[in-house]
C-alpha cells in the first residue's frame, strides 16, 4: 500500500529561505514529508532537472468582476482559474464590489456563486465604494468576521472613488475590525484636470492616457494616504507603484517605521509609456493604471523589489478583450483615451515574466523569485502557513518548473477568454510544466486536468501582522477617541 498519495521525486525545492534538494510526500492535500528517498506514492511524478516552487499567490486580480456600461470582464472564474494555474499560480484573491447605493454584503454573497467556478483557491478583498454609516457599522463588521479580512479602496475614478473623509472612515474601520486597507492612489482631481485640458486641446490618443497621469499624480496620492495611515495608525498596502517616485514615499514611510507594504506588478517592469504609441489603435492594449513610466523607473522597480521596500508582485489582472462591442474597441478606432477601458490580463504571465526578467537575467535570486510571487503575499494577507511555502503541513500547492525553457508568450498559451495579451511575442526563459493544487494537478504541459469548482474558498482569520503599531502623532487615538 502506498505511503503517499503523490510523491514529487528527485527536485530542487525552493523557498523564501532556502534551495535544496528533497522530495515531497504528499498527503490527503497536504504536505506530509519532505526527506530524499521517501516511500512509494499512489502517483510519482519524477521532477529530475527541474525547480518545484510554491504555487503563487496573486492577492490583486479582477476576474468576473462586473462593471457598467458596454463593456465586460473578459475571464470567468473557471477561465481565470485556468489561467492562472496554467502561469504557476495556485492562489487568488479577487473582489467583491460594492456599487454606490448598493449592499456589500449581497455583492459580496453573489461574487461568491460566481467563485463557485474556480479551479484553484480564492479569497476576496472588499471594495468599499459608499462607505455609509449603516454599511460601516451593520454590514461589515460581520463580512470581516467571516474571513474577508481586507478592504480595497479607490482614490480616483468616477463611480468608484471616494473622498478623503471617506477613505478616513473606511480606514478607521479597518483599524476596529482587524481588515488590511488596500488603495489605489492617484490624486482624482489632478487626473481630471489633465484629461479635460487634453481634450480640449485634441490630444485623444492612446499614449495621452499617460499624458493624463504623471508621475506626480501617483507620487502625491501615496504620500497623502501614508499620512492617513499615519494619523489614524492604520496599516495599509498601497497596489500598483509605478516607479520610483512612489516607490520612495513607501520607502520613507517605512524608515518611520510605519505599517506600509507595497505591490507592484509585472507590466511595470517590462513596459512603459512609449508602448501607449504603437501603431493605429494597437496602443490601447496597453491603457492600465497608473500607466506604464520609463525605463529608469524600471530600474527603479527592481531595486527596490531587491531592498524589499516592494515584497509583492500581484498581477492587476483587469481583462477585457480587445474586439467586438463589450471590449477596447467598443466606442471605435477614434475613441479617445478616455472611453477606452483600464487594464490587462495577466494571470499567466505574471510569474513566468518575474522569473525570466528577474532570476534569469540576474536581477534577483531564486529566493526572492518565491518572496515575492508566493510567501510575502501569503503572509500580509493572512493566508499563511497554509499557502505560499512548501512545508509540512502546508497545502500541497507546487508548481514544477523548468527553468531553462524558452518559451515566446502568445494568446494561445495562456487558457484565459481574453483575444489577446500585451506580452504578445515577449520571449521568456523558464516554465511551468505542472500546476498542483492540494495535490492535484490542475494543469500539466499547457493542457487542462482539472474541472471548475475544484479550488476552495480561503476565509482568513486575525492575524499579528497588520496589528496596528499603537503610535499616534498626537497623545490621542481619533479611532476609539481616548486619550494616551
């Protein structure tokens, strides 16, 4: 009789902390052994050559996430799902989103039908819109308290923004019910003022997108939440840091020692601004925000990814398909940039390019590859140690990777619904081969083992880590308004 369900033989397995040489035993989903020369296994998967790596955790991604007006969300969960295992990564946390005037805690029962469908596990960050009184008070004390332990907020855009005496109450909530605050920072009235003037003066096109959203409507915005998250002692990741501007605000804030992380994303990393400018209307592939900077940004990126200033690297995952009346090309070929929709897929993409652009060439080790794709991103959301390592008694999430496979990334690859993908062509050193789940292979050589519903939902409980500091800039705490 068997010892093990799976056992993966004969690979280097690599962690946050440690490259060694070992096999897995694997046992009813989890992993029960790690030792060189373990018993028979119901499966042997023999990974000689080959790097068996945490599944990834991408703790940033929109997939079925419904929006209004014309056009949609290219993924569903299954799709999204696929893709992902398809690039290495085993664990998502999506969003639930509350719509002005809208319940969060329906939206957030209905985005779990819709997660139903997942081939991997999943949690949800709550996007918080219309923070009212009666949702802050009736609504969400209960939602943190069934495991959906962080809350996104948005500074900009038309529908979803609040302002910033709402973002104040949405962040002393966070700070009460134990919930990381997430937040997209961009100054929303800078960006408005940038947009109409280009407007008004014909400038309408793709690359005017990034004309629209310097560097400094980026850099003021994460300086102005750091002082939020300052005043009222609340710990915060800010998503997407563009560049190096940005990227010092977060590092300032931490050298004061405060609670603030820092995600950026691969798009960051390998484009820029300029491919905004490709031929005909092809530039609206690349429309995301905060838009892609400069080359010198990239450097930038990196460096501070090394520092660990920046410990995760999420995918933004926003898809929408290029064609047909619900994608980018909804309003036409002279649409200006304004009617084009934000965002890119890149569920697949997301560790394969970290791991060619970053362990292949050089510019991180093997070590850091894992910190930031898998356990960094496991730990500040609460979903460690279960998820994000390859250790005893940790879910058998692996993906086996072979690291000197070049692969040219094309839209057929990728197992999502979206037409195509930015990356269209970018050449990449290092593979995964086979995706594991719970000890289950979701997807082996790009083709697809596993059925929707396989992945399970991930409730989160508290968790030390985004404990507040206890540190007020004034002998006074204006979250439970009591004298220090």
């Amino acid at each position: 009789m068997a010892e093990f369900d799976l056992v993966i033989r004969n690979g280097t397995i690599g962690t946050a902390s440690a490259v060694f040489e070992s096999d897995i035993g694997v046992k009813d989903g989890r992993i029960a052994a790690l030792a060189k020369g373990l018993g028979a296994g119901a499966q042997e998967v023999d990974a000689s050559g080959r790097l068996v790596l945490p599944g990834g955790v991408d703790t940033h991604t929109h997939i079925e996430e419904p929006r209004g007006g014309p056009t949609k969300n290219a993924d569903t969960f299954a799709s999204g799902s696929a893709s992902a295992a398809a690039g290495g990564t085993t664990t998502v946390i999506s969003f639930a989103r509350q719509g002005r005037g809208e319940s969060l805690a329906e939206q957030v029962a209905l985005h779990h039908e819709r997660g139903k469908r997942s081939r991997i596990d999943y949690s949800f960050h709550m996007i918080i819109t219309d923070p009212t009184p009666q949702m802050i008070t009736e609504e969400l004390p209960a939602l943190v308290e069934a495991g959906h332990r962080s809350l996104k907020i948005f500074l900009t855009y038309e529908g979803a923004r609040i302002t910033d005496a709402e973002a104040l109450r949405v962040l002393a909530a966070g700070r009460k019910l134990g919930a990381l605050v997430c937040i997209h920072a961009e100054h929303h009235e800078m960006i408005q003022f940038y947009t109409e003037a280009l407007l008004a003066a014909g400038l309408t096109l793709p690359k005017h997108h990034a004309w629209s959203k310097p560097m400094v409507v980026e850099r003021e915005c994460t300086h102005r939440v750091c002082a939020m998250a300052e005043a009222l002692d609340v710990p915060i990741q800010v998503f997407h840091v563009s560049g190096a501007e940005s990227a010092e605000e977060i590092e300032r804030a931490q050298k004061r020692g405060l609670k603030v992380w820092a995600e950026t994303c691969p798009q960051y990393l390998v484009l820029t601004a300029d491919d905004l400018d490709r031929p005909g209307f092809e530039g609206a592939k690349f429309i995301f925000s905060p838009a892609g900077r400069t080359r010198a940004d990239q450097d930038a990126l990196w460096d501070a990814i090394r520092r660990g200033v920046i410990g995760n690297v999420s995918s933004d995952h926003a898809p929408t398909r290029y064609a047909g009346a619900d994608g980018k090309l909804a309003f036409g070929v002279d649409a200006p940039f304004t009617k084009v929709p934000n965002g890119i897929p890149g569920l697949a993409t997301r560790m394969p390019i970290l791991f060619s652009e970053g362990v292949a060439k050089g510019r991180i080790d093997l070590q850091t590859f894992v910190a930031i794709t898998a356990t960094n991103p496991a730990r500040l959301f609460g979903l460690d140690p279960r998820k994000g390592t390859i250790a005893i008694g940790a879910d058998a999430d692996v993906a086996i990777w072979n690291p000197e496979k070049r692969v040219t990334i094309t839209n057929s690859l990728l197992l999502h619904d979206n037409d195509h993908t930015p990356y269209e062509g970018l050449q990449v050193t290092g593979w995964p081969e086979t995706t594991f789940v719970r000890g289950t292979a979701i997807v082996r050589d790009g083709q697809l083992l596993a059925p929707p519903g396989h992945g399970q939902f991930l409730p989160r409980a508290p968790y030390a880590l985004i404990a507040p500091r206890g540190v007020f800039p004034a002998p006074f705490n204006p979250v439970d308004r009591v004298a220090l």
